[in-house]
C-alpha cells in the first residue's frame, strides 16, 4: 500500500507540472512537495559480531607456549615481594596448608617406628597422612604448585617461600616425633631434617616458575579465561552497546 501510494502522487505531481508548462504559469510552491527518498538504512551490527570483535584473536598453542617464557627480573621481583606478600594469598595460603597439615598430622598420626606392623588406620589417619605427604613431606608439591599457580609475578620466590615453610614444618615434626621421620635405621633424623631444607627449597624454585608459567601458558592460549578473570575496566560499558547505542541487554521495543 505504501509502494502504491507514493506511485500516484509522483503521477499525480507529473500531471500537474504538464498542465502549467503548456500554459506557462507558475507552479504553485505549495502545491510542490520534495520528492521522497528512502533514508539510508543503516546495517544493524549484530551481537554476535560486537562480542567477537571485544574479544582478541586466539593465538596458536606454539605461539602460546614460546610467549609463555618470560626473563626472570629477579631485582623487580625482590622488590614487589612484600606487595605480593600483603594483596596476594600466594605466600599464606601455602603457607597456612602447611602448617594446618603438620599439625594435623602430629595430632592425629601414631609413630611410625622402622618396624613394620600391621595395625589399621583410621580415616582421620590416612587424611592426615595424604595431607602431610602432600603440603610437608619434601618436597611438599602441592603448596608449591600452590604458591607459583596464585603469583601475579615471582612466582619462583613464591615457591622457594613454600618449599621452605615445608621443611621448618617437617623439622618440628620431627623433633615431636622423631619415630614417625625415622624411617630407616642408617639415616639420623639429623640427616632427613638437613637434606629437608636443601630439597624443598631448590625444588621450591623450580616447580613455583614452572606453575608460574603454566598459569602465563593457560591465558594465552585462552585469552577469554585472562579477560574473565580480571576485573572490569570503566571503558567496557560503553563497549557492550550496540549499533544504536543501546546497551545489549536492553529490551527492544
């Protein structure tokens, strides 16, 4: 009806410009309307379009992997420790696991003396034992996987710290219960203890800049996983809104 309606009055103008071109009088302006032009439509940008474009480019797994090394600054790092210290839980997280295992363990644990028996364990015994093998026992490399996954930076310094909470915790142990550590008869418990604060903290460094990386290699393959986890940027909300300048979520009418 609309296509139809403005055929007869383009016909209808033609009529009426004829009939004063053949008298020569002037055209009334009145009677005159400006000839009608489709407005341009604008194309409608989708959202699915708008979101894929906020979202940077996934790179591939070897670009990931060779982008995940970074040079160890090891000045910067010493400096922001005490920052990461205070504002991270990659120092005592680690460091609270640990101690709450070795005590734990030298509550609830019997002595284990260098004759082997055969008497049950409890439940509370064998958690306590998984606990103590995993976060005190050298190395202890849950709490230093721990320490480098939740580093913002320096994450081998946080694992040295872990590794070395591990070993001071396995020498109280130790000193309250030393036929628990004992486990061989040719090995003092001197010997265990200092071979203890050698191991756990040069794996400490190792294993914490290997977690470290793992957590740079994880972002970078994934970047949609790095963008949620950072807290929102005041220019993001005026990226979510639409061609119209509408935000997405809002209701059309």
């Amino acid at each position: 009806m609309a296509r139809a309606k403005r055929t007869d009055r383009a016909e209808a103008r033609r009529r009426y410009r004829a009939t004063f071109v053949e008298t020569d009088q002037p055209l009334d302006p009145e009677l005159e309307e400006p000839p009608e032009t489709d407005a341009p439509v604008r194309p409608a940008r989708s959202r699915g379009a708008s979101a894929s474009a906020a979202l940077p480019p996934r790179p591939s797994l070897l670009s990931a992997f060779r982008g995940s090394f970074r040079p160890i600054d090891l000045r910067g790092d010493i400096q922001a420790l005490p920052a990461i210290t205070i504002r991270s839980k990659a120092v005592w997280l680690p460091v609270l696991l640990t101690a709450a295992s070795a005590v734990f363990y030298a509550v609830v644990a019997p002595p284990i003396t260098t004759v082997a028996t055969q008497t049950p364990a409890t439940l509370e015994q064998t958690i306590a034992s998984l606990l103590f093998q995993y976060f005190v026992y050298t190395p202890p490399v849950a709490s230093i996987f721990l320490a480098g996954f939740l580093a913002p930076r320096a994450s081998y310094l946080t694992g040295l710290i872990a590794g070395l909470a591990g070993a001071i915790a396995l020498a109280l142990v130790a000193v309250v219960k030393v036929g628990s550590i004992e486990g061989n008869e040719t090995v003092s418990v001197g010997q265990f203890i200092q071979a203890a604060f050698v191991v756990s903290p040069v794996s400490g460094l190792f294993f914490g800049g290997a977690a470290g990386w793992y957590k740079r290699f994880l972002n970078m393959a994934n970047p949609n996983r790095a963008a949620a986890g950072r807290p929102p940027r005041p220019g993001d909300r005026n990226r979510r809104r639409d061609a119209n300048n509408r935000p997405l979520l809002a209701r059309r009418r």
